[in-house]
C-alpha cells in the first residue's frame, strides 16, 4: 500500500482520483490548493504525488518547482486539461515525472501511479552513491562532487546526469533519453537534450581535457568516466 498525495481544487476529479486509488489498496490524502499541496508535501512522507497543473494559491508547476528546490525527489504525476506539447515540456522541464492529460481514464491514471511507484521501489534499490574517476554522484541527497567540489545541478541535469552516467562508455539515442529521463515517447523537438547536454558540459567540463558528454553523430550521446 503507497500514501499517495492528491493535489486537486476539483472535487469530482479528486474524488474519481481518490476513488480509483483505493480501489488499489492505496491510502490517499486530498488537498485542494497548491499552498496546502507543498505543505503536506514537504512535512508529511508520501509515496507519490498527483498535482493538478492549474491550483489556486499556487499553481501546479511553482509546486512541484519548489519541491524539487527543496531536494524533495517524490514521484509526482502531472495532471492538467493544459496538453499540449508546450505545456506538457512545461510541466516535465519544473519536475514532474509524468504528465496526464484531462479527461483521462481513470485505469490509465492508476497504471501511471503504479509505474512510477514501480521505478520509484527500483531506485530505492540501487546504490547509494555513483562513482566515476573523479565524479561522484549521491543518489540519495541528488548531490553532485567533481574533485570533491560541489556542483549545482537543476533537478532534469541531475537526472539527464545520473542516467549517462548509469550508461558510462555505451551510446545512448536520443529515444531512450527522451524515453527514460523525460518519460514520453517522442521528440519534442525543442532541442532539450541539447541544451541540457550543453549546460552539463559547461558545469562539468575541465579545461585542456575531453569533454565527458561524447556527441556521436547519428546515434546519440556517450558518458565517458573521468
């Protein structure tokens, strides 16, 4: 059974959410604006969050923005009637985990709960900590050390970090990029991983020595270890 926070000014739709998850074993908590919304968030341990994209107090994206500034790393799950491929870059660029688009099935919305609380179990699996050469990696506090040097990573540069280097020496494509650290199934075509790319570059880069983020034209991107 997961605690699961449900964020929705709506109360037939909270309540559909409520019901489904339920159904599931789950136990659930509504909260209605966005204010109260981070504040249970933050003080109380869930497992997963549902946040409505368009709240009053506090809107969806500043939500989950400010969770992630606060280093909280709960599975959340986007849902808005906002759909399209903007809004949906929008809510997965501030730190959402997956994005479900109004109306919705009820059955696809809790087989979206299950699989991030699936991948969210795998984690808590893994090692702590990812060593290469002289970069560490903190899974746990999402914290980054070059040469024991803090580096500030936004939350999708960690993450876009943490999967290539899970991948060191193999190429990856952009699909599976796309696939596993965005969570969708196309290209948006807004140059993400590009500029995502760059920034790692320019963050982690040293002077005189090969970039660790290898461009191989035509397949994709490869994480070489210091």
């Amino acid at each position: 059974m997961a605690r699961i926070l449900i964020v929705e000014d709506d109360a037939a739709t909270a309540g559909e959410i409520a019901t489904e998850l339920a159904s599931h074993g789950h136990s659930v908590r509504i909260a209605e604006d966005g204010r109260l919304g981070l504040q249970l968030a933050t003080q109380e341990r869930f497992d997963i969050v549902t946040l409505d994209r368009m709240l009053p107090g506090l809107d969806g994206l500043a939500v989950v923005e400010r969770l992630r500034s606060a280093g909280i790393e709960i599975p959340v799950l986007m849902i808005s009637a906002l759909g399209d491929v903007d809004e949906r870059i929008a809510g997965l660029r501030a730190g959402g985990d997956d994005y479900l688009i109004k109306p919705f099935a009820s059955d696809e919305m809790a087989m979206r709960v299950e699989v991030l609380l699936r991948r969210s179990s795998l984690h808590s699996t893994e090692p702590a900590f990812l060593r290469l050469g002289a970069l560490e990696i903190d899974l746990i506090q999402r914290r980054v050390l070059l040469e024991n040097v803090p580096i500030r990573l936004l939350h999708m540069e960690f993450r876009l970090l943490e999967f290539l280097a899970r991948n060191a020496g193999e190429v990856v494509s952009r699909r599976i990029i796309f696939e596993q650290v965005w969570g969708y199934y196309f290209d948006p075509g807004a140059n993400l991983i590009n500029v995502h790319v760059a920034r790692l570059r320019k963050k982690l880069d040293r002077p005189g020595k090969a970039s660790i983020i290898t461009t191989v034209k035509g397949e994709g991107y490869r994480f070489d270890a210091f």
